[in-house]
C-alpha cells in the first residue's frame, strides 16, 4: 500500500474486496484491537527485525499479549521468538 509504487491502484482494489468480505463473515467482538503499546513496539521490531510494517504490527500484538503466532512467515517467528527469550 505504497502510493509511489506503479500497482498501488490495484492492490488497493484487491486488499479493499477481502477486507469487506471479511466484515461480513467475522464479527468484530472477535477482532484485537490495536493498542498504543502494540505500535510502539512494532516501531521496535521494524528497526531491527527485517519486518515491514505490518508484519511488525503481527509480531508486536503477539509480543505484548505473551501470545505464538499462527504463522509460517519465518521473519514474523524470529521476532516474536527474540522477544520472548529476551524477556
């Protein structure tokens, strides 16, 4: 979602019809919110973790919450991982 790249347009488009799908399907009683806490510690990951912004956002709620990521992105593991033994 980089407005300088040639396919934002595009990607807006396609991220647009998946997020309002999901509206539809998942209620928001179930969706985590994000905290203050969340992106200040994302800011943290993406300095050093190899991780864009949205992934550190994944990693962070992860971080705070002391919770695993249910993921295979092994960026987003490594982060969440370091974070856990550095406590």
């Amino acid at each position: 979602l980089n407005p300088d790249d040639p396919r934002h347009d595009e990607a807006v488009e396609v991220l647009g019809g998946p997020w309002l799908v999901l509206a539809e399907v998942v209620p928001s009683e179930l969706v985590e919110a994000l905290t203050p806490r969340d992106f200040a510690v994302a800011v943290e990951l993406s300095r050093g973790g190899g991780l864009d912004h949205f992934d550190a956002l994944v990693a962070a709620q992860c971080v705070v919450r002391g919770a695993r990521p249910l993921t295979t992105d092994s960026a987003i593991l490594r982060a969440t991982e370091g974070a856990r033994r550095g406590r």
